[in-house]
C-alpha cells in the first residue's frame, strides 16, 4: 500500500508542478508586458515635456537660440521609435520653424 501511494503522488505531483511552472512564467510576462508599458510612458512623457519647453521658450520670447534648438533636437531624437509619423512631423515642423525664427 505504502508503495502504491508513492507512485500515486509521483504521478500526480508532476503535473502540478507544470501547472505552477506555467503559472510562474505567465506572471513573469505579464510583469515584464508592464514593465515595458511604463519604460514607453516615461520615455513619451520626457518627449512631450521637451517640446512643451521649445514650445513656451519660443512664446514666451518669440525667439530662441541656436543651442536651445541643438539640444531640443538631440532631447526628442529617440521620438521616431517612440511616436507615429505625425508627432515625429509635428517636432520636424518646430524644429525648422524655430531655426527660421532663430534667423
């Protein structure tokens, strides 16, 4: 009897373990799929505060410096990956505003 309730739970036990095995790697993803949402929403928020700051530079003083536009330009590079093809438009055209206004 005792023997037969050893194989009994060796039978058992391995699928329990895959089902917990499973389980564990389903959080990991779902974890890592978070993970990876946030990085995006920080990397996005750091994008839309630059262009907010050219954007009230250039109101506030109806002009802006060359080095304003450089570091404005290398602060909103990564945008590409970040955004769709209007948002990356939309900071071209500010860009090249901003160096015709800087003229």
């Amino acid at each position: 009897m005792p023997h037969e309730l050893v194989e009994l739970s060796k039978v058992a036990l391995t699928p329990l373990i895959a089902v917990v095995t499973a389980y564990i790697a389903w959080q990991q993803w779902k974890t890592n799929q978070q993970r990876l949402v946030f990085d995006r929403y920080d990397r996005r928020l750091r994008v839309y505060e630059e262009v907010r700051r050219i954007l009230s530079i250039i109101t506030r003083a109806a002009n802006v410096s060359v080095e304003e536009l450089l570091r404005f330009r290398t602060s909103v590079s990564e945008a590409d990956f970040l955004f769709g093809p209007e948002i990356t438009a939309y900071i071209d055209a500010i860009y090249k505003h901003g160096v015709a206004l800087s003229r």
